[in-house]
C-alpha cells in the first residue's frame, strides 16, 4: 500500500488553545516567578506572547544579541521594572539574571512579575547557583497534544477514574489536524499522526517537508545549543547516540549496551544523555517499585519526547511502518506516551508516571497513579483486535502488587472502533479517546 494522500489541515499554531495556559496564568497570580520549559519549537514563545495582549506585559528575547548583551553586562538594570509581568524568553543563554531576579522579586514580592520561558533546563546548567527556591513556580510546555489540536479539554484522565466511557463516538475518530483521500483505518490515522509528531511547525507540512523540518531541527540544536548550554562539542558522536537512542526509546535503559553501539566511554555517554534530557528531547519513565517483591525491574525507560522525532530519525516511511509489528508498536507506544505525558502536565494536581517490568517478563507500558493513590494501568496495542489474553499482566498487577483494597482499572488502549468491558475494572478503549471529549 501506498501513503495516502495527506492533505494537512490545522488551525494556525497561534490560534490552538493550550492546555497549559489555565496553569500558567494560575501560577502568576500567586508566586513571584513563573517559569516555562519545554523543548525548542514547542509553542512557549507564542503563549508568552499571548499574555502581552494586556498592554502593561514587558516582553524580552535573549535570543536578540543587543538584548543578550545588556542582559549579561547589566543583569540588575535588565530585570527592573515596576509590578507588571516581564517576559524574559530563553533565560538559560543568561543565567546571570536568575541572581538578579532573585533580588528584585525579595524586594518587590508582588505576585506575577516574571515569566522566564526556558528551552534547556537552567538547573542542570554547571554554572548555575541560584535555583530560586520558593519563588518560582516551574510549568512544562510540551509539543501539541493531539486533543490540544482538536480542541478538546484533557478529559482522558478523569473518564478513566470514573470508568465513563458514555457519550463517545462508536466508530474510530481520526487524528486531528490530518484529511486523507484515501479513507483511513484507526490504526493508520492514529501511525500518520504519531509520523509526523507534536510540533507546532510542522502541522501543516507534508510528510517529505516534515522529516526535512525534523533534520534541520536536530542540526540547530547541535550547532547551538548542545554547544552553547549543555557544552558538548563531538557533534558527529552526539547525532550518533541521538539516532541510537531513537532506535532505543520506549525500551528500559541500559547504558552499558547503548555504549556498546558507540565509541564513548561510560561517563562521557551519561552526560550526553543528561544533555539530551535537559533540552527535553529525552525522557525517563520511572519504575514502579511501591512493593517487596524482589523481581521488579529498577531500570527507567528511555523516551524520545517526540514521536515524528522518532520517525525522521530512523526514516521511517508509513507503508513499511504499518506492515511492520515492531515498527507499529514502538511507533504508537510512544505517542501514547506523549498524549499521556500531556494529559498529566495538564492537570492541576499531581499524578505520576511510571511503567512496570519484572525478571518473569511481565510488562505493565504505563502506570498512572492519580492523587488520591487510585492506579490506572495502561497496556498499549497498535492492533485493532484485543482478547482476554491482552490483559493478563493487569489482572496479575492487581492481585499481587497492589494492597487490598487499592482502586485499579486496567485499559488496554487499542486502534479497534469500540468500548469493551473485560471483567470489572478493565476495559479496551479505543486510542481516539485520548484526543475525545
């Protein structure tokens, strides 16, 4: 089979409500200092620029040389102003201002004064000595959410504690943002969605001009940033180690047999990891280890954060991808994850994240565990055809890692057109309500 004929049509990224801005403007009405981090390209800029609708917002770039410069000769006369909300974009290529802001917010602490929009994590800057503790309140942008694109609230989370599935469409939605003339099966709309990613820029782009996008992404990175920030100067061992860890994402980490692949010494490939995680192209998803059962794997799974990422990467093409089981299933349990990791950043309390493994090849892809200790267990399948079988590792969870009497619910999420229960607590759901109402 061909690739269909994808005629993209999304909203201008300007005009997508994002479902972090609740959030953000949350936050300034309450701490000194807020700050917004997220990869390069994911739409922090634009939603700052929003706030500046209101007249009295100061809006600053330091990616603006001139800008840049007074910054880092006058970081105190850069950073005064009165108590209206100053935005100061990039903040990690001036570190001294964190001291200076620390100074002006103890002496005016009037809520909302700064918004500091960061595509590196400013504390794993070496240079870095002031963290702004009890000041700042830290907001993670991430690319579109596929329901940030059709503009749905994230209400994945919610029907899941309820276990209501009522009022959703019986037949498969495709993902949004993309029209095909060549009607499209769930499982194609949902791998044409998760090929091209989450960031803002490329939405309207067709599949070749994407990968050129994502390459040309990847280079500036590595020209600047890896350079300037994280201070890694091998760029041609860095571009290696990204492709090998594309090739490596939604799978435990093993740095030992990741180096295996790579002339890099173990130090040396740890801290071009840590790299990577702080520009927030990598991710570590956390063990779930709330037990004494002595066979649970310790090791985190390593995450590409960006699923067209992925693909550009390993050049990856849809017509192979569909008719290849491993290439589907990676592909799709990774942009499960991006649309998970979404729906949590969006939320106003706090949930947690993590997978399970253990030495008898039992897997768990996702374990959400909400704030009041309920934990929804979440197996991904890139097929459109679940059985009792797809759930045997969730029943197992539930009768022997779980204390009695702790609320669980089991999904498999699916690309099949309907709602299925398998026994109390567990349910097939198709993926589209990932990005439904």
């Amino acid at each position: 089979m061909s690739t269909p004929s994808i005629s993209p049509k999304t909203a201008p990224a300007s005009s997508i409500t994002r479902w972090k801005t609740p959030s953000v403007l949350s936050a300034l009405q309450t701490r000194r200092v807020v700050l917004l981090e997220g990869a390069r390209q994911c739409g922090k800029t634009t939603l700052a620029k929003a706030l500046q609708q209101n007249q009295s917002v100061i809006y600053r770039t330091l990616d603006d040389v001139t800008l840049l410069a007074a910054a880092n000769a006058d970081p105190h006369g850069f950073v005064a102003h009165g108590d209206n909300l100053m935005v100061i974009d990039e903040i990690q290529r001036a570190p001294t201002l964190l001291q200076a802001i620390k100074k002006s917010v103890d002496e005016n602490p009037t809520p909302g004064r700064f918004l500091l929009t960061g595509s590196a994590n400013i504390q794993a800057n070496p240079g870095v000595t002031e963290s702004l503790a009890g000041r700042v309140a830290h907001q993670r942008l991430r690319p579109f959410a596929a329901g940030e694109i059709a503009g749905v609230a994230p209400a994945f989370l919610a029907r899941a504690v309820r276990e209501d599935w009522a009022g959703l469409a019986s037949c498969f939605t495709a993902a949004p943002g993309v029209v095909s003339a060549t009607p499209l099966s769930g499982k194609d709309a949902v791998l044409l969605q998760a090929l091209r990613g989450g960031y803002p820029e490329v939405q309207p782009l067709s599949e070749q001009a994407v990968r050129r996008w994502h390459q040309d992404y990847l280079s500036a990175l590595m020209a600047r940033d890896l350079r300037d920030i994280a201070h890694i100067r091998r760029k041609d061992s860095m571009a290696k180690l990204i492709e090998v860890l594309a090739a490596w994402s939604c799978k435990l980490m093993d740095v030992s047999a990741i180096g295996g692949q790579l002339a890099l010494a173990r130090p040396t490939l740890e801290s071009y990891i840590n790299a990577l995680e702080s520009l927030f192209l990598v991710e570590r998803v956390r063990p779930w280890v709330k037990t004494d059962y002595d066979r649970v794997s310790k090791q985190d799974k390593l995450v590409l954060t960006d699923t067209g990422l992925v693909a550009s990467l390993l050049r990856w093409q849809f017509d192979k991808v569909r008719l290849d089981a491993d290439q589907s299933g990676k592909l799709v349990e990774g942009f499960v994850f991006t649309q998970l990791a979404a729906q949590i950043d969006a939320q106003e309390d706090t949930y947690s994240l993590s997978h399970y493994r253990d030495r008898e090849q039992r897997e768990i892809d996702f374990v959400i565990e909400t704030p009041d200790g309920m934990n929804i267990g979440i197996e991904v399948k890139a097929g459109s055809a679940v059985g009792l079988d797809s759930f045997k590792h969730l029943v197992w969870f539930r009768q022997r890692m779980l204390q009695n009497g702790t609320p669980f619910v089991g999904l498999v999420l699916y690309t099949g057109e309907h709602v299925l229960r398998f026994g109390e607590g567990l349910w097939a759901v198709p993926m589209h309500v990932l990005w439904g109402e």
